[in-house]
C-alpha cells in the first residue's frame, strides 16, 4: 500500500526509514521523499511514526536540522 502516492512511497518503504532511525515526519521525509509534494500523507505518516514509538508532532521545518 503507498503511504504518499505522489513520490510513489510504500507503507514498507516508511517503515523501513523508521526501524533505520527516522524518528521523526522530517527524517522520514528526507530518506523516502514521502510529504515533500501535497501534503496529503502527512497525518499518515504521523501515524506510522506514533505506531512505532517515534515523534509524530514533529514538523517539517526541521528538515534544514536534519
């Protein structure tokens, strides 16, 4: 299944940036490109990301610190 059908990113492709250390929406973004087009898979991703123990709330302004 995508999680953000812009870049063409799987929910197994997330996943993995996670178990690989993305513990936030911004790392998550910067290693699979999901949530740098629409937008739209943002609050999925969140979910993911709350699933696994990680930082749902954090924001993409903090890719630059990433």
């Amino acid at each position: 299944m995508f999680a953000c059908i812009c870049r063409a990113v799987t929910s197994d492709e997330v996943h993995a940036a996670i178990d690989n250390g993305a513990d936030t929406l911004a790392r998550v973004a910067k290693a699979t490109g999901a949530c740098t087009s629409c937008g739209t898979c943002k609050d999925r991703i969140r979910g993911m990301l709350g699933e696994r123990g990680a930082c749902p709330l954090a924001t993409l302004r903090t890719a630059a610190a990433v």
